[in-house]
C-alpha cells in the first residue's frame, strides 16, 4: 500500500505564542502594552501610539494638560502607570470626536467661543470639561472655576463661556 505524501502545514498560517501584557481599549479601539508595566501612560499615549493631543505639560499633577477620561472619568495620564489602567476604557481628545466625524458639543463650543489662545492647555480643558458635564449638566462659574487645569495665556473667560454653551447645546436648551 502507498505511503500517502507528507502534509506541509500551510504557510499562510503563522504561529505566534500568547504575549504577556496590559490590555486595554483606548478610544474604542483595543491595545496591548508588552512594555514595562510601570511607563507612564502619558508617554504611551504620546510617544507609542502618536496620540499627542493629550499634553505634557508639568508632569507633577499640576497644569491638567494631560487629562483624559478612565472609564468616563477625568484622570491625570502623566501620573497614572500602564499597570493601574488594566482592562480600562479610556478617551483621549481624540475620541471626543463622534464616529461619524462630528465634532462634540464642546468642541464646537470651543470654536464658537473662540476659546484657543496658544491652544497648550486645551485637550486637558477639554477633558475636564466632559467629566464636569458629565456630572453637572449645568454647571456654575463656580464649578468651572474648581476645575485644576492651567491655562497660562489666560483663556479662561473664553473656556467658561464654552462650557457653558455646550452645556446649553446639551440639554437642548436655549438660555
Ligand atoms: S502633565 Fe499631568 S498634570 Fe501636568
Ligand atoms: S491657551 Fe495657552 S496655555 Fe492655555
């Protein structure tokens, strides 16, 4: 009886062993961090995925240019390390844009009011901004002016008037 022929394993299918790492999804889409479980998020963000909208500002918990959302709330990306987001959604500036391209309400506010001076501090305003309407859908000046993000151009008259636009644009309301 023939000795049937030795099947090859088919070449278009390649073996790679499960790789060790920190899953997490960012702006909808899904990563998986094999690095050092203790880079800060921040230079992930910036410097592996390019996603540069979230700023380096002080690096010491202080200006809010780094902000994002982590599981919807407002977190500080240059004090966070890529161990302690673990299975975390997060939300860069980036994906405040919706999927069909429209801008969000703040954004828009912020182009309505005006409100880029330099334009450094402004994705972790922006952020911030979400988190703040999130839980206050009307804010007061009050709860704008608690917000600890810096704004050294002064620009903050302009992101107070923003936020309270999109606030409006939000509830569907007019005054
Ligand atoms: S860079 Fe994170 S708070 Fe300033
Ligand atoms: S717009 Fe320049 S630091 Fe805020």
């Amino acid at each position: 009886m023939p000795v049937p022929p030795v099947q090859k394993p088919p070449d278009t299918i390649v073996p790679v062993k499960p790789r060790q790492g920190i899953h997490l999804a960012i702006n909808g889409e899904p990563y998986l961090h094999t690095g050092d479980p203790d880079m800060p998020l921040l230079w992930y963000l910036r410097d592996v995925l390019r996603l540069t909208g979230t700023r380096y500002g002080c690096d010491r918990r202080q200006c809010g240019a780094c902000t994002i959302l982590v599981d919807g709330k407002r977190a500080l990306a240059c004090e966070r390390p890529m161990r302690t987001v673990a299975g975390k959604n997060l939300t860069t500036v980036e994906g405040l844009v919706g999927p069909d391209g429209a801008l969000h309400e703040l954004q828009q506010a912020w182009i309505d009011e005006d409100a880029v001076l330099c334009g450094y501090c402004q994705p972790g305003w922006l952020m911030a901004a979400a988190d703040l309407l999130r839980q206050t859908p009307d804010p007061s000046d009050a709860d704008i002016n608690a917000l600890p993000n810096l704004c050294r151009c002064g620009s903050q008259p302009r992101i107070r008037r923003a936020i309270h636009r999109a606030a409006r644009q939000l509830r569907g309301s007019s005054t």
